[in-house]
C-alpha cells in the first residue's frame, strides 16, 4: 500500500463506481480511481474523507482475491 498522500488533487481522478455494487443499498459503495502508479479507493458517501491509495500490482491481487469470494 502507498502509504504517503497522493500529490495528484482527488479533483482530477476519474472516479467510478464498481458494477458490483449494490445500488439498492448506497452505504455500500466505493468508488475506484486508477493512474498509472496508484489505484484510489474511497467511500462514495464520503468522497472528501480518507482514501486508499495502492499499487496496481496490489490492486490486481485484491480484486482476484475477492472475486473468488
């Protein structure tokens, strides 16, 4: 995990919400934004508060764990 700020502004990142996320329910959605050396992971209710930011290595290994779930 990327542990220091992002120098990029979260203005500028092109955030979506992932597919899976349950619509019907909106306090279960996160949304992804990918640059070349981060993906960032927010809450959608909260999209000023915390975010994640990791590697795309880290990413691609998160997202074939959970879709094995």
């Amino acid at each position: 995990m990327i542990q220091k700020p992002s120098a990029r502004d979260a203005s500028e990142l092109r955030w979506f919400r992932s597919s899976y996320s349950d619509s019907s329910n909106s306090n279960e959605c996160v949304e992804v934004a990918a640059t070349p050396g981060a993906v960032h992971v927010r809450d959608s209710k909260n999209v000023r508060g915390f975010r994640l930011a990791v590697t795309p290595a880290a990413w691609t290994g998160f997202v074939a764990y959970a879709a094995g779930r």
